[in-house]
C-alpha cells in the first residue's frame, strides 16, 4: 500500500482542492463517486486528518538510549497496582479528540498507548489520531472494560491493535494503516520470523472474550489484516456475544484480510465482511469443525486467494451469498510511474478439502503462508458454493 504524508500548504474550499508542501510519491486511487455500487466496496484512498490542537507528543532531542540509535519514545501507560503501602491505584483514560504522536519506544513492545492489568475503571478513547511511532500503536493486556470508537491508528510497528487475554472491548468504526513488521518494510512475500501474533494490523484472539469489533478499516498491514474468532453458524452476534466481528474491511495487505481463529464448533461461520487486494486470501477459515465451515456475505475484490474456506479435516464448506471481483481496471496493481510489486493473479475462491486436521490460524514463517500449504493428505469432506456472484475475471 502506498502511504503518504501531506502538509498542507493552502485548502480551496470550493474546488475541493489541497495543496501539499512536497509531491506525493505513491498512486492514490479516486474518484467523485464511490465504487461501491459496482464493486460492493468502497475502494477510494482515505485521507485522515493527524493533526489536533491537544497533543501529546515525545520529544526528538531527549538523550539517547546507549543501546539504540534514536530517543526513546514516550508513551501513555493505563494501570491498576498497589502502593508498598497496600493503597490501591486504578487507571483509567478519558480521550476525546487528542493527537498522540511519535509514541511507542523503538525495539519494544512499550506501544503508543498501553492498558495493562486495568480492570477496576472503564477506559474511553475517541475521535483521536495515535500515528507514527517505532513499535505498537496500541496493547491492551490483562484488562476490561476499554472502548476505542471512531479513531485513526496509523503508522506503527508489527500490530496497530493488539488486544490479548482481555475481555469487554468495544473498537467500532476506527482507521488502522499502514503497520509494518519491522521499521524499514520487507519485500512483498517476506514475512520476518517473529513470536506468533506478533504481526499484524489488529489481533484480537489470545484469551478474550466478550469483544465487539465492528465496522473497521485495516490496510497496508503484514500477515494479516484483522485476526478475529469466528461465530457459530446462523448465529446472530450482538454485544453480549462472545465476539462480535461484522462490518469491517480489509484491503492493500500483505498477507490475509482477515483469519478466523480455529475453534471447536460443531458449524463455525465467518460472516459479513469485505476486503481487496491482499496477496493471500481475503478471509481465511480452517477450524476444524465437526459439521460445516461457512461462508456468509462475504465480498473479495482483486485478492490472490479469494474466498479461502477450507474443510479444516473432514467438515464440509458452505460458501454462500457472497461476491468475488477481479481486478478494478481504475485501481491498478502497476500505476504508471509506480514500483510494480503488488501485481498478482486474482482467484475467486479457493477451499482446500485433503487436510485430516484443523488448518493453521496463524504462522510465523514467510515459507507457511498461505496457510493451507503444505497440506496433501487424502481427500474428505464436500464443498457447496450458493449464489456467488463472480465480476472482471479473464477466465473462469
């Protein structure tokens, strides 16, 4: 994914135009009106604005680290503990509308923001733009009750989100973009061997519960866009569910849209959920479930993998009311002038049926992906595909 920065030079209000101090050196894709009408997704580049007038920003001319090469960085830490003297502290955060810049300390896992052991008191963070740190934009560990609506994570580290062992979430209708694995980004099908979950634009499954993870956007992430727990089968999830993932896109990423936690569900569903231009799959099920794998409402544009529902050891895969696209010819690969290293085959939809086992959810090595690799044990299971609708493929 092509990332920029713009400084504003002038703004006409009336032509709609602005004027940036340097040229902009990626391909942005537009448009006056939205794709999504032909192509179920709205393929637009966004544009955020990073700039409040409340700002909490680290210093670049503090003393550096012996170790390092660059000031640490400063970061907001949220935290329940106990005094020497047995008083209890509880942490909480209330943030509306500040900027968060230059946070996270290089070669840690000391993110922009931090919830750590923070059970006592809700915590709320909105409308607010948290960019442009060296390590992790944000971790909740070990906490409860945090809701981070209608925000813009950009321009982090290995995980722009990274929520584990943590229950009572709400992240609605937040921006997270561009997180690579490591500061200087690896080439297209290089993914660094790093911890597993380690890498990604928001993971979400290490011992939680109770998440709510609603119309969000990912893009120009590593392995993975969203990693996320999947429903049972015709289950209608609210905020009392267990997890509740619907609405949200992924797009420009190298690796996976999104990956579905494997679990054991006797029919495991993924539902309601769009992305394009990934190198692997859209969206990745592999459970190992005693019945069915499910696919619902699912939109895929211009991935290498499609739709990738695999049978995950004997269970049959269901995909239905779903839409796969090809390429959009306006929104290119290899823009003019543009390094062409995104270009790649398109497929529909892919379901692998040989594996006695669940497929993996997560892998730390470039040579694993995709996930279904490597995997040529006897055949089982059936596949149905139900009113899929297939758009600007060269061949069938």
């Amino acid at each position: 994914m092509d990332f920029d920065y713009c400084k504003i030079l002038t703004i006409d209000a009336g032509l709609g135009k602005v004027k940036c101090e340097a040229k902009l050196e990626g391909f942005h894709y537009g448009a006056s009106e939205s794709s999504e009408t032909d192509w179920g997704v709205d393929m637009r580049s966004e544009i955020f604005v990073l700039d409040r007038n409340v700002k909490v920003q680290a210093s670049t001319d503090d003393a550096r680290s012996p170790g390092l090469s660059e000031a640490w960085g400063a970061r907001i830490l949220v935290a329940d503990f106990f005094e020497p003297s047995l008083v209890q502290r509880q942490g909480m955060l209330e943030m509306d509308n500040v900027q968060v810049y230059n946070c996270s300390q290089y070669m840690t896992y000391k993110a922009a923001i931090t919830w750590f052991q923070a059970t006592s008191l809700p915590s709320k963070v909105t409308n607010s733009v948290i960019s442009s740190g060296r390590a992790p934009g944000i971790i909740i560990e070990n906490s409860a009750g945090i809701t981070l609506t209608d925000n813009v994570i950009a321009d982090f580290v290995q995980q722009g989100v990274w929520i584990k062992t943590s229950s009572d979430i709400t992240f609605d209708r937040n921006w997270v973009h561009h997180v690579q694995p490591e500061t200087t980004a690896p080439a297209m099908f290089a993914y660094p061997i790093i911890q597993p979950f380690a890498v990604g634009g928001v993971t979400a499954t290490e011992g939680t519960s109770r998440i709510r993870m609603r119309d969000n956007i990912v893009s120009g992430s590593w392995h993975h866009g969203f990693h996320f727990k999947p429903h049972e089968c015709d289950e209608n999830t609210n905020d009392s569910s267990d997890f509740d993932f619907r609405g949200n896109v992924a797009h420009s990423i190298s690796g996976y849209g999104a990956i579905a936690l494997n679990v054991n569900n006797q029919c495991t569903e993924v539902s309601d959920f769009k992305g394009y231009k990934c190198t692997e799959a859209t969206i990745h099920l592999g459970s190992d479930s005693g019945l069915e794998n499910r696919g619902r409402n699912i939109i895929s544009a211009d991935s290498h993998y499609g739709i990738a529902i695999m049978s995950g050891g004997g269970s049959n895969v269901h995909v239905k009311d779903s839409k796969v696209y090809g390429e959009h010819l306006d929104n290119k690969d290899c823009p003019e002038n543009s390094p062409c290293d995104h270009c790649i085959d398109t497929l529909g939809i892919v379901s692998n049926m040989p594996c006695p086992n669940a497929l993996p959810d997560h892998k730390t090595k470039w040579f694993k992906l995709p996930l279904f690799k490597l995997c040529t044990s006897h055949m089982d299971g059936q596949a149905k595909f139900e009113d899929i609708e297939f758009k600007n493929f060269a061949s069938g």
